[in-house]
C-alpha cells in the first residue's frame, strides 16, 4: 500500500500531511511551530516553547543573512541541518500517529519536502545533503507552488491547460509564481519567474497594525476595530498587486492569460484577502478551507503518486524476473517425465519374457497412464 507523506516547513509554521492509499480516511495533519530545542542528550523537540532556555528558530528560509546555527555535541548544525532535522522528527511522529509504521501494516512511504520556489541550486543541493545525513536521502524536494498545483489538480480537476496564478501569503513574506496546469505542463510547469517581498504577509502586516496602534494611543483616538482591521489588511493586499503585474511581465503575460488565482499561506486565511484579489483581478480565485496546509498537502499527494509508481514498477520487475524462471521450470517437469517413460520402457524391454514379463507389460502401461497425465498437467 503506498502512502504520501507532505511536509511545508515555513518560517512560522511547519505543517506535515498524509496522503494515504485510494478508500482510507485522510489522517488530520500534524502542524508544529518551526521551533527547535535540545536537551543536555541531544534529543530534539520540535514545536515547543521551553519554559527555561532557548528555542532556535527563524532557521527555515535559508536564503535569509545571519542563519542561526546549532551546536549539538561535537557537531555544528547548519539552518539546512536543522530544517533536515525538522523533518526527521515531525514525519516520524506522523508516521508514528497514523499507524503507518506499525510492523503488521507494511507500508512504502514516500516523503515530499517542499522549499520555496527562488530557492538557488546550491541551496536545494545543501538541503538535499543535509537530508541524507539525517537519514532522510529518499525524500523528493519540490518546490511550493508545484505541490500547490497538485492539491489544486486533485480537489478541483481534471483542470483544462492554462496558467494559474500562485499567491503565496505567508508571514514571513509575499511569493507570487505562473504555474501551468492540465494536460502537457511538463516536469517543470514554473512560467516566468518568481517573485518574493518581504513588504507584505503576516509579519509585515502585523508591524502595520502596531504602527497604526501607537499614532491612535498618541492621538488619544479609539484602536482599531474589527472594521478598520479588515480595511487596514485589504489596503494591505491592493498595494501588493504591484508585485502581481511585476509576475507577470517577467512572464510576459498579462491577467487575461491567467486562468485563476490560487490563494495559500497562512496569512491567507482572513477572507479579505480573497474578496480583494477576486475584485482587483478579475479571475476566479481557489481557496482552500486552511490555506496553510494547502502546500503539504499537495506535496502529501505528489509523494503518494511516486510511491505508487515506484511500487508499480516494482511489481512489473519481479513478474518480469518470474516468467522465465517459470518457463524453464515447466520445461525441466516435462524432460524428466518424458525420460522417466523411457526408461521404464527400456527396462520392460529388458525384461524375462513368460508370465512375468505379462505381469510387467501391464505394470508398465500403468507407468505410462500417470505419466502422460502429469505430462499434460
């Protein structure tokens, strides 16, 4: 049975999804803050908030200055080790929680890691390394916007070919990519380039409330409102659309060869977002119920779908490797049946004629009956 495992380390949240075999339940992600502890014996914890201590983190975009690093025993672990590290723990402790790695259910689990979509070669190759020494070499990276296109392709597809637009609203920052859906978007469906801001997203905007917040204790004037918060976060999202149109000039497209907007990221999740995009626009725009896990969950189903190639493949390996075996089996069953009548032919033959040579000439028919049977057999 082969099963997907998703994993979206974002600077603030890390989310792990499983995408099981076709008919079973899908098990609720696990979702931990991108925090990490060790205690005096090197054990990991990941998500918690000690009471004494520090917790390391701001460790999970590696294209960030000033990456903090670890010192575990003798060992100097590097932001790509500690996403690496993340990632052992949080699929084991999935794993461990779904009952796919009890000994009585084998299971062929494959893991997904995505990484953001400007990430360089060499910090996928560092990610990549950091991996296999934490034992987790056979995990497939993909980049965020292609697992988000996955989970739009499987929930609201089959999808005609055309471009959609990926709005990643995350709070560290704003991540905008062309995607190509349907039939023919290749191995590599990325259009154009990418673009990232670090002005908009949760961060970004919670530094605006604050701001906001201190001129209206200054003034002496009421805070905000729920109201005022949400026309404050749709300004918020009208100044991004500038970023938008940079997309998609670098893409040299424009919105109408878009076929839709597809909303993620945990900073998503207001529904001013949508409302302000659907309006600005003009494009139908695809949110998912928590578009923070939207990204593992499309990378959870990518995994599952290699997991059922590679297991495919397998099987049509071993049926390939049995049929000549098989073959030549048959082949020595039918030799030997037919050299074991021979010599008993020869040996009636040979034998003294009179009574007993009658005696063996119907011994040896019999012979000859149930070997032709196993023969035809």
């Amino acid at each position: 049975m082969a099963v997907g495992l998703g994993m979206s380390i974002g600077t603030v949240t890390t989310v792990c999804a499983i995408a099981p075999a076709g008919g079973e339940p899908v098990p609720q992600p696990v979702t931990r803050r991108t925090t990490l502890t060790f205690d005096s014996a090197g054990a990991v914890r990941v998500g918690r908030i000690p009471p004494h201590g520090r917790a390391i983190s701001d460790f999970a975009d590696l294209t960030q200055p000033c990456l903090p690093v670890a010192r575990v025993g003798r060992r100097t672990l590097t932001a790509a080790d500690l996403v690496a590290t993340v990632v052992g723990s949080v699929s084991a402790e999935a794993l461990g929680a779904s009952g796919a790695g009890r000994r009585d259910r084998p299971v062929g689990a494959t893991i997904a890691v995505t990484h953001p979509v400007v990430y360089p070669a060499a910090l996928i190759a560092d990610l990549r390394a950091a991996l296999a020494v934490a034992g987790r070499a056979d995990a497939v990276l993909v980049s965020e916007p292609v697992a988000a296109a996955a989970w739009l392709s499987a929930t609201h597809g089959p999808l005609p070919p055309g471009l959609t637009l990926v709005y990643d609203l995350g709070g560290s920052g704003l991540t905008l990519s062309l995607v190509r859906v349907g039939a023919g978007c290749g191995p590599d469906p990325i259009v154009g380039a990418p673009v990232r801001s670090a002005e908009y997203g949760g961060r970004a905007f919670g530094a605006e409330v604050a701001r906001c917040a201190a001129r209206a204790v200054r003034a002496g004037s009421a805070p905000l409102s729920d109201a005022g918060m949400g026309a404050l976060r749709g300004a918020h999202v009208r100044r991004s659309l500038a970023e938008v149109y940079r997309c998609l000039r670098l893409a040299d497209v424009t919105m109408a060869d878009v076929d839709r907007v597809l909303l993620i990221g945990g900073a998503a999740r207001p529904p001013e977002v949508a409302a302000v995009l659907a309006e600005a626009l003009a494009r139908p725009v695809v949110v998912a119920p928590d578009p923070a896990r939207t990204v593992a969950e499309g990378a959870a189903i990518l995994a599952r779908r290699a997991a059922e190639l590679a297991r495919s493949a397998e099987i049509r390996q071993r049926r390939a490797g049995r049929a000549p075996a098989a073959r030549v089996v048959r082949r020595l069953v039918r030799t030997a049946v037919l050299v074991g009548a021979v010599l008993a032919a020869v040996a009636m033959l040979a034998a003294v004629p009179g009574d007993c040579a009658h005696t063996t000439t119907g011994s040896f028919g019999a012979v000859l009956q149930f070997d032709t049977q196993t023969y035809r057999t």
